[in-house]
C-alpha cells in the first residue's frame, strides 16, 4: 500500500516584536533579530514600521552602509524615497517592494516622503551565502502592479512578492524568485472564517507575522506583531477568526554558516567584517 501524507506545519515558537528605534531616529518593532540568538537561518531581521506621528518616521534613515546581505522593504502604507551612491533612486508607494542585494558594498537613504500620515511597512533582512557576500550589489523596485493579488483557494487572497505559491487554481511565480535561499515571500489577506492551505517547501525555515485582525494554527492562536516560527513539514493550514487576517509567511532555505555581524554588515567571519569597516572607511564601497 502507498499513501501520500503531508505533514502540515505547527507553531512552534514566538518572537515577539521589541520596540525599537533604528536610523535617525524612526520608532519600530524588530522581531526576528531583536537579539543574535533570534535569526531564523537565512533570515537576520525583521522590522514592522506602523505609526500614524510624524514624529516617529520624519528623520528617516540618512546614508548608511550595508555589506554581505539583501533588504527586502514592502510598503503598506506611506511613501518612501531610496538614493543610493551608485546613483539610483527609488519611489515606493503603497504595495511596492523594494529588493535591495547590497552584497559587497552599498551606502544609501531611506527618507520618508510624507510629513504627515501613516507610515506602515517592513523590512527584512536576507543573508547571503558565503559565496555571494563579494558580488556587486544590484537593485530591484517592484511596483504593486508587477505582484497583484490571487485568489487564494480557501478564500481570501495573495500578494506573492517571491517565491512560488501553488493552489488548485494555479501557480503564481513572485517577482523574485529562486536564487540560494530560495525566498517565499507572501502577503496573506484572509476574510472571516477563510481556512487557507498554503505549501511551504520542507525543510525552508518558515515564519508567520500576523499584523492584523486573528489567526489560527491547529487550533491555537497566532500573536500579533510577533514572529510565530514554525515546525517543519510541507504545508500551513491556516484559519482566519471572526475579523479576518493580514499576515506575512516567509520562508527560505537555510544557509548554515556562521553569522557574524556587526550592524549593517554581516558577514562569516570576525576578520571580514574587520575588512568591512576598513573598506568602508576608505571609500571602497560601491566601487
Ligand atoms: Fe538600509
């Protein structure tokens, strides 16, 4: 006898959002990351951005390095402006993504472009491999357009930013997708009472960040505004409570290497991120 049984994937733990301040001064919540010990392989930070003061998003980050990494920003609300010394400049507005590979070297700006409003938004930080951390850095804007939403099969609906989302109703290919970690990035909009199947490739490290209304896993409750990692396995069965969800899953194959890293630059190695700062110091970045 043969049988086909999919392990479905249950919560297993929480990191909780820590209110934080990062930049010149901008208040958010860091989850993954919060502390070296709260990385999920391959992912290093996540930031949820979600203010309606000014005050608390006005001085925006002014230019700053980043060395052996990619962010990934996905904004919600609000309207930020990228400018970056190998002279690109972007917009995002609301539903754009951002996809920044700064690998050996970029020096940039994230300023808001609002000085009233809400401002609502993420980013999260993805390793590279050792392999990559010395290619030349690139960049991506990903207008909402490029990621429509699809319909989920048990209601609701996908925003897939990377990655491959497969349903009964088809496969849906992200704006990014393949590369080493393999990086499944989907925005999970869900109505009442939805329960929605969503497979996530086994062994990929996978999150949830619930950032509206409730959710459920095999019964117990998802936190709001923390990262709910979860087991293993090859599908998540997620059911939407009494006012529907917003959520983020993220997943992506896990590099196992050492991570060593010293703000914005993450590297293997104690000696390469000596040779970071003395790269930047020098003025090697974006050569
Ligand atoms: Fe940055």
């Amino acid at each position: 006898m043969s049988t086909t049984t999919v392990v479905n994937r249950s919560l297993r733990q929480v990191i909780p959002g820590q209110p934080t301040s990062d930049g010149a001064g901008v208040k958010l919540s860091r989850s993954i990351g919060a502390a070296p010990g709260l990385r999920v392989d391959p992912f290093l930070m996540l930031d949820e951005f979600y203010t309606d003061q000014p005050s608390d998003y006005l001085a925006g980050f002014p230019a700053h390095p980043h060395r052996g990494f990619e962010t990934v920003t996905y904004m919600l609300d609000g309207h930020m402006q990228h400018k970056d010394n190998f002279g690109n400049t972007g917009d995002l507005a609301p539903g754009d993504v951002q996809w920044m590979t700064a690998a050996r070297g970029i020096i940039h700006s994230e300023m808001p472009q609002q000085t009233e409003g809400r401002m609502r938004g993420f980013q999260l930080w993805l390793n590279l491999p050792a392999a990559e951390k010395m290619k030349p850095a690139s960049y991506r804007d990903i207008p909402a357009a490029q990621m429509p939403f699809v319909a989920l099969d048990g209601g609701g609906q996908a925003r897939v930013i990377a990655g491959r989302l497969v349903q009964d109703s088809g496969v849906t290919t992200g704006a990014v997708s393949g590369g080493s970690t393999d990086p499944q990035y989907y925005d999970l909009h869900l109505p009442a009472g939805a329960e929605a199947r969503v497979p996530v490739p086994a062994g990929h490290n996978a999150f949830v960040y619930l950032y509206e209304g409730g959710a459920s896993v095999d019964g117990r409750a998802i936190a709001l505004r923390g990262a709910a990692l979860l087991s293993d396995g090859e599908t998540l069965v997620l059911r939407a409570g009494e006012s529907g969800a917003r959520l983020l899953l993220i997943a992506g194959k896990p590099l196992r290497e050492p991570v060593v890293q010293y703000g914005p630059f993450v590297m293997n190695t104690r000696e390469e991120i000596e040779q970071a700062l003395a790269d930047y110091q020098s003025g090697q970045f974006g050569r």
